[in-house]
C-alpha cells in the first residue's frame, strides 16, 4: 500500500543508488500528504497540471523546471514568481492540491539518456563515458540518417544542418538541451570523442554552426522528444514500484510546429 508522498518518492530513488542534485527535489506543496495518485511530465506546464487533476493524481513529477525563467537563467526564484508564466502554473497547481517533485539528472541516469539511443536503434555505444554516448552505425549519408530519425520517433520533420550527402558514422547524442550553446563543453565532448553526426535532442544556432565550421552534420529532434521516451519508461517503473496508484505518463509534445 502507498503511504505518504515524500517517503515514497524519497524511497524510489534511495532504493536504486540515486542521489539527487540539489536541482531535484519537492519543489511544491505539501508532500506529506499520501500518494493517491502519479503524473510523470516533462515539464509542468498548464496543461500537464489541468491534466494531472483531471485524472486525480496528486504527485506530479516533473523532468524540467517548474518555474520560468529556469535555474540556469536566473540568479533568484522569488523575483520572478509573479511574471504570468509562474502565476498561471502555481494557480492550477494549488486549486489541484497537488505537489510537485522534480527528477532531472537522476531521471537522465536511470533511464532517460540510453532509452533515446535504444529508440533511435542505435548499437551500443563504442563510447560511454559518463553522459557521454558516441555509437558507430555504418557509414550513411546524414540526410538519409535524419530520414531514419524521423521515421523512428514518428515525427513530421527534424531540423538539420550541415552537408546532407555527406558520409557519417559515429554518432553522437546530446540528447535534451545539451544540444544548446549553454552547454558547449558537451558538444565539444562529443567532437573531442570523435562524432562526426550529432542527433541532439534541443540545439540553437551557436552550436549548429560550431559543428557546421568542423564539418559535423546535427539533426535536432526537441528538447521533450528525445526525453519523454525516458520518461515513458520511468512511469512505467514506478507503476510496477506502486502497484496500488495510479500512475500515467502526461505527454509533453513539441511546443511547435512547421507552418
């Protein structure tokens, strides 16, 4: 039987080995309530909230940030609680009673991360060092391997730069934003490990030219693309750890789409 939100949450993550950052952790309401119910979402955003208490799931646990602007671009949460973005989640949060725990990097490590190489039926990795995956396939035009992208992670399109004809075939994946300029010093890994394709979840135009200018292809997919397939199968987990909840995968698509 479930008990409280905390103990059992807390006790999730004790039982694998995963510590959590100081990033993670319960981020709102009162977690000493009991576990009725589990949403896994990649981020809480408006809808997945509404969507959480319409299925009467009182833990939402959450992949990103809660809050806007997110960790890394803001010195101090409190500034920015009334801007409409905050304001619009914590109202839904709080008429919903809910609370809200987030799994970031200790989410990446149990599932997140080999779960988008499985999905993208890459091979083992010749690489794997720390979040670091670089996987030889053989060698193929990097147009052709973004067409395959597509067709595994049943998406309509992929943003794509570089040479499309040319002959790629170690693979590397900065899956989630580590895609982003932000996070350079993990595209530079990548290169430094020998990828000479990229298949990136988020990216922007700082990274698309640096790998442009050494002659390395990127394929971006979406920041919640390449990780609701993790998450998916972390829902999946903690329905088999809490049998007696329900548990349901709260579906964070691309917040765009090609016009």
């Amino acid at each position: 039987m479930a008990g409280r939100i905390s103990a059992d949450i807390l006790s999730f993550w004790h039982d694998r080995g995963l510590t959590l950052r100081d990033e993670e952790g319960f981020r709102f309401g009162d977690p000493r309530q009991p576990l009725l119910g589990i949403g896994v979402a990649w981020m809480g955003t408006v809808s997945a909230i509404e969507r959480a208490e319409e299925l009467g799931l009182n833990c939402l646990i959450v992949h990103e940030d809660l809050f806007y602007p997110p960790g890394y671009a803001r010195r101090e949460l409190e500034p920015h609680l009334p801007n409409p973005v905050n304001v619009a989640r914590l109202e839904g949060l709080r008429r919903a009673g809910s609370c809200v725990f987030r799994a970031h990097s200790s989410a990446d490590r149990l599932c997140i991360l080999d779960d988008f190489r499985v999905a993208l039926g890459l091979p083992e990795p010749t690489v794997s060092d720390g979040n670091f995956r670089v996987c030889e396939i053989e060698p193929v035009p990097a147009g052709d391997l973004a067409a395959e992208v597509k067709r595994r992670l049943g998406l309509e399109s992929v943003r794509f730069s570089g040479d499309r004809r040319q002959s790629v075939r170690r693979v590397g994946l900065p899956w989630g934003g580590l895609g982003l300029s932000i996070n350079a010093g993990f595209v530079e890994g990548c290169l430094a490990r020998g990828a000479d394709v990229l298949i990136a979840g988020e990216t922007d135009d700082y990274s698309m030219r640096a790998v442009v200018d050494v002659g390395v292809p990127m394929i971006e997919t979406s920041h919640a693309e390449s990780e609701n397939i993790g998450l998916r199968h972390f829902a999946r987990m903690l329905a088999d750890e809490f049998p007696d909840v329900p548990v349901h995968f709260i579906e964070c698509p691309r917040p765009w789409i090609t016009i």
